[in-house]
C-alpha cells in the first residue's frame, strides 16, 4: 500500500500517548517514510492487520489531550498505516471524539427523554461555576436525572452518576442476586457467592450438551430482536472457519435502559463467566467485550474482572479483549459494532450474510447481549427445565427490566415474563401522579396508553398491543406531561444518531423531526391533517426501507403518540 500521510507533526505529548498504547515504533524515524514525497508503504495484509487498533488509538489520543488534533491523527496513521482520510472519517464519526481544541474539563449533561426536565437546572447551576457543558443523549443514569458524565483532559472519563439502584429484594432473584451483595472486584468473593459453578456444570456437559440445554431453555436475545440464543450459538458452532468470535455487546445506549449497566458495574464476573461458556459451546477462538465509553465504571471492573479471571486460569487461554466505544448509539447493532472494532465507522452492512458465518473480521461470530449471557449461567446451573418453568411460553426466564420517569422508585427490577405493566408499576411503588402513558422499549420503542396496563410484559403480550419490549426499558409518564416535548426530543436523538448510509433514514429522521417542529409551532405547510398524512409517509419509508433496525424503529414512538392522541403531539 502506497499511503500519502498528513504534512501536521504530533506534539511530544500526542506522541507518547500513542507510543504508550501501540509500543514503540519498530522503525522510528525510519525507512518506511520517504522523507521526499511524506509516503509510507507498507503491505495491504500488515496494514489490514493493524487496522483494528485505531479506535483505541484515538482514546489514546483523545485522553492525552482532550481532542484529536492534525498532528496526533498524522502519527496514527503513520503507525497504523490508516489513509488519512479513513482515519477522519472513522474520528467524526464518533461524538466523543472532538477534532477541535476544547477545555480541559467538559461535563456532558443528559438532556435525553428522562432528563429533559432536570437538564436546564444542571447545565445553569455547572455553567456559574465555570464549567463547559456538552448536551448527550442517554448516559444510562434515567433512574436519577439528570445524569452526567466527567471528561478530563489527562483522563479516562468518569461517570457523574452512581450505578442505578435495584430496590427489589434479593431472595428468589436469579439475574440480580448478586446484585449489591457481592464485592464486583473480588474474585474470591464472587466464587463464595456461587461463582463460576456453571462454567464448571458447562465444561462437564460439553458443548453439544449446552447447546441442547440452552435449546430446551427456550432462552431468547435480551437486546431487543429475541433471536433463539441456542439457534445462533449452534449457527456458530457449525460455521466453518479456523478462527470464531464471541462478543458480549455492552453498548446499551438505549434511552431509558440501563439493566445492562447494572449487570457489568456490580456483576462484571459473571458476565465475563457466560462469555467463557459461550466460547466453549460455539467453538470461539476469541472474545470480546465491547462497551459503551460512558460507561467508565463498568469497563475499569470488566477490565479488572478479565485480568483477575486470566490470572487465575478460568479463561483456559482464550483471549479476552475489552473494547471501548466513543458515543454512537448505532454500535450496539450488531454489524456496526462488528465496524468500530474493525477500525472502521460505525455504519451497519446488509444481512445476510449473517454474523453466525460472516461476521467479525468475516469471520463466524456469537454476539450477545449482557443480560443474555448472565441468563445463560442460569439455564446451565439450574437446568432448562427450572428456566423455563419461570414466563409464558414463548417467553421463558426472567427478564430485566429498567423503569425510570414519574414512579416511586426508579431502577432494574427482575420479573418473569408475563408480569402485568401495571403491576409491575406497583411494585416500582407506583406512579406519582396519574400515568399520562408509558414508553416501553426505550425511543425505538411504543407508547402505551393507561387503559393497556393490563397487558403482559412478554414478547407475545406486546405484540398483542403493537408494541416491543425491545431492551426492557419502561419509562413512565404522569398525564402533566406534555408529549410533543417527549416526541420531539425522540425525533431529535434519530436524528442525530443516524449512521447517515441510507437515505430513508439519513432524510427521514431530518424530516420527521421538522415537521414535528412545524406542528409545536403551528407553521405547517398545508394543514394539520397534512403534516400527519406527510409523518404517516416518513414512517412508512423509513420503516420499510431502511437498512437497519435504527431507521426501521425511528417512527414508532411518534406513530403511537399520534394514535393514542398525547396532549401536545398534534395539537
Ligand atoms: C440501533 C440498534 C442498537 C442496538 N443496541 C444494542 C445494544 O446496545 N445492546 C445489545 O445487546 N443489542 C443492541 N442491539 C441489538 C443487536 O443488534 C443484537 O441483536 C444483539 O446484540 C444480539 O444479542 P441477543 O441475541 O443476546 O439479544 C441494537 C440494535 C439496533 C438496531
Ligand atoms: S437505517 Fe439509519 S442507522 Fe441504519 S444504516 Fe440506514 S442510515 Fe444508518
Ligand atoms: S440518562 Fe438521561 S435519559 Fe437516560
């Protein structure tokens, strides 16, 4: 590969930061570059080799220095043998990236769906003391707006928000036990506490056993689609390839869901434990970790737990790698997610091929859910049969669910399927006020009226009342609320976080939010009835036309706010 590389020097500093991650450079100062013409050349199998490094180059990059000036790119690619341009378009397409200089302290504040109304408060009161602000969407801390996030220069981010509560009692909890009792930095406590005795129970029964229990479980994907786990696992399995992948998908950007946050800041070793036995029953050379970068606590116990789990030989040799996202919403869909590791931007590829044959690097992949691979230690520890006596039929196990917005007390609650949404309300001890409705499966999902609280939190119960449990989240509001702000601000996060591949969605988020705007503002074009007709049209396109589950979930929230009539949509 002949590569013409950036003119820009790195600082010392940029320098040392990528040196300190990638290793000194073999060939410093060296004979690649022809010093006459600024060209490197280096060979297309070493260069793609290298490829996947470049994401946590930039963190690299961006934690020295806050941002990704020309020079630190510059070197990134000279080390990585990136085109320059690559390496820029992979760096804007993340938003924690900046490519402009910034202050050395910013806070980002959540003025998401569930955060809405606290944001203002918390952006003034940081603005007085001098503090720059950043808005973000979700940060995963709904359960006690508004949520922030710490970005230092020099540092790696913190999280301004304590890891949700779960305000359930532990006794008959089979994914939240653990939950608060176990110390999520202790190996040997998580041992005492049960741990790792279903990789044990899994190593016994072999991998053709597993499979036939988690088969019998029924167990189905926790991060929206509810895909058979076994049906993708034996996929894997019988997939030809020399070299397999298991990743667990952390990225849980979903507004109003933050089960999955819970599971790997107070549970880390159990989640690093299912992914072990997922790598067993699919044949996995190798397994990743990818989470969300807003989520610092739980990537520094990931990164520990892992460390902790090699040292003592639970791993049986199998790489484990803990990747990092950069703020992008679109990474927790599988095949971005599959791009941001490779190096790439985050955009989804058509399916098929399918990961289960082509997927990381093309090479045969299980991606799972948190909350699916701790649901997995419970099938193999208590048997399909104990799973599957808990739910509806077609909705086995237990299932986490994130409720947060005008109820008493806010947070992860495990339930069996099929548990009423208004009971489920009750025990999150109750609306405050009278429920205006409920938006379950987060800003991809559905509003539900207070007339269905009956029906049941299941896969087939939502389906039943045109909805989506999607991720869990139940995010609940009293009748004060004005809805259209809601929709709006729903609008505005589609917006924002499409990858911009295809045009129904690229052009249907832009112009769904708009005319939303016109109808807040009474400056419709035509009539109201119009705008409606012309939102119904929006919907209808980017639903069926759209590449990925992003775009073809974009409409939904606002189409059933339009239909259950919520103040301030419309009128
Ligand atoms: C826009 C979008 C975002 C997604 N985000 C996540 C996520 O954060 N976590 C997750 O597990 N799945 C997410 N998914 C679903 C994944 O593509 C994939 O189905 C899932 O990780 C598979 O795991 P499971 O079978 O255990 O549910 C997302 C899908 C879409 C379309
Ligand atoms: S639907 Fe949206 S997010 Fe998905 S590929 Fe198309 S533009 Fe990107
Ligand atoms: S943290 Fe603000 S909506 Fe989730």
């Amino acid at each position: 590969m002949d590569l013409r590389l950036l003119a820009a020097a790195p600082t010392d500093v940029e320098r040392d930061a990528v040196d300190a991650f990638l290793g000194l450079p073999k060939d410093r100062d060296g004979d690649r570059i022809d010093q006459a013409s600024g060209r490197v050349a280096l060979g297309g199998h070493q260069m793609r080799a290298e490829r996947h490094r470049l994401l946590p180059a930039l963190h690299a990059l961006r934690n020295a220095r806050g941002w990704i000036s020309e020079g630190g790119l510059a070197y990134v690619c000279e080390r990585l043998t990136v085109p320059p341009a690559e390496a820029y378009g992979v760096a804007t397409f993340y938003a924690l990236l900046g490519l402009h200089e910034r202050p050395n302290r910013v806070v980002h504040v959540c003025d998401d769906i569930m955060c809405a109304r606290q944001s203002e408060a918390t952006i003034i009161h940081l603005e007085s003391d001098g503090v720059s602000v950043v808005r973000s969407p979700c940060l995963g801390g709904c359960s006690n707006p508004a949520a922030t996030l710490e970005d230092a220069v020099g540092s790696t981010f913190a999280s301004g928000s304590e890891t949700p509560p779960v305000p359930q009692e532990r006794d008959g909890l089979r994914l939240l036990c653990r939950i608060g009792v176990v110390d999520p930095t202790s190996i040997g406590d998580y041992e005492e506490h049960g741990g790792f005795s279903a990789l044990r129970r899994a190593r016994e029964l072999g991998p053709e056993q597993v499979l036939a229990e988690l088969e019998r479980s029924n167990l189905r994907g926790r991060g929206g689609a509810a895909f058979p786990t076994a049906v993708k696992w034996r996929g894997v399995r019988a997939a030809a390839g020399a070299v397999k992948h298991v990743i667990a998908n952390g990225d849980e950007s979903e507004p109003g869901t933050f089960k999955d946050r819970v599971l790997m800041e107070a549970d880390p070793f159990a989640l690093v434990e299912g992914l072990l036995i997922a790598a067993e029953a699919t044949g996995a050379t190798k397994a990743w970790i990818y989470v969300r970068a807003e989520y610092p606590t739980a990537i520094e116990r990931l990164g520990a737990a892992i460390a902790a789990i090699e040292t003592a030989g639970w791993n049986d040799g199998l790489d484990i790698e803990l990747r990092v996202g950069a703020g992008a919403y679109i990474c927790g869909e599988e095949t971005s997610l599959f791009a941001s590791i490779e190096g790439q931007r985050g955009e989804p590829r058509q399916k098929p091929p399918f990961p289960t044959t082509s997927g990381l690097f093309g090479q045969p992949t299980a991606i799972n859910n948190i909350e699916t691979l701790v649901a997995v230690l419970d099938v193999i520890e208590r048997g399909a049969k104990a799973f599957a006596a808990i739910g509806t039929k077609d909705s086995t196990g237990p299932k986490l669910f994130s409720v947060s917005g005008d109820v008493h007390r806010p947070g992860v609650y495990e339930l069996p399927f099929g548990t009423p949404l208004g009971e489920f309300i009750a025990l999150a001890g109750g609306a405050e006020g009278q429920i205006g409705a409920v938006l379950l499966g987060g800003a991809a999902g559905t509003f539900i009226g207070p007339d269905d609280l009956d029906f049941e939190l299941s896969i087939e119960g939502a389906n039943g009342v045109g909805a989506m449990l999607g991720s869990g989240a139940v995010m609940v509001f009293n009748d004060s609320t004005n809805f259209g702000t809601v929709v709006r601000r729903i609008a505005a996060f589609f917006r924002d976080e499409s990858c911009g591949k295809c045009v129904p969605c690229r052009i249907g988020t832009v112009r769904q939010e708009e005319a939303l705007i016109r109808l807040a503002e009474g400056t419709v074009i035509g009539s109201i009835e119009s705008e409606v007709r012309l939102l119904a049209d929006i919907d209808a396109v980017m639903t069926d036309a759209s590449i990925c589950g992003l775009g073809r979930t974009a409409a939904s929230a606002v189409r059933s706010a339009i239909a259950l009539e919520l103040a301030g949509v419309i009128t």
